[in-house]
C-alpha cells in the first residue's frame, strides 16, 4: 500500500492514529473495523459495485492499522 503522506507529517499522524487506538477501546474497534472489510467474505452473486465497494472498505481499513503500528513502533 503506498503512502499518502511522507516526512514528519507522515509521522506525526502515525502517532495520533496510535493515540487514538490505544488501550482496549482502540484495539476493539480496529478488531471490528478487520472483521467487517478484511475478512468479509462477500456472496458468490455479489455485483461488482458491491465488490468495489468492499475493496474500498478493506483499503481503508488496511491504511489505518497501517498507520498505528507505524505509530507504535515511534512512540
């Protein structure tokens, strides 16, 4: 996946995203956030809008446990 910021930018919201989803709360809902886009599995019949949709989904939530490990491993 490729950066959408670089430099200390990239690092200063690295580290609010691991803020944010820090302690038991955070680590809930990025499970939820995984359980709902990555690991759905979508119907054999599903449309392609529905599956454009879904790949979105999973970007999305694959960028921000992305950004908070990257946050974790700078604080």
């Amino acid at each position: 996946m490729s950066d959408m910021m670089s430099g200390p930018l990239q690092g200063d919201l690295a580290s609010a995203f691991a803020r944010c989803f820090r302690g038991s709360d955070g680590e809930r809902v990025l499970m939820h956030l995984r359980r709902i886009t990555i690991e759905r599995r979508p119907a054999p019949d599903c449309s392609e809008a529905e599956l454009r949709h879904l790949e979105g989904q999973r970007h999305l939530a694959a960028y921000i446990q992305q950004l908070v490990a990257r946050g974790q491993l700078g604080s």
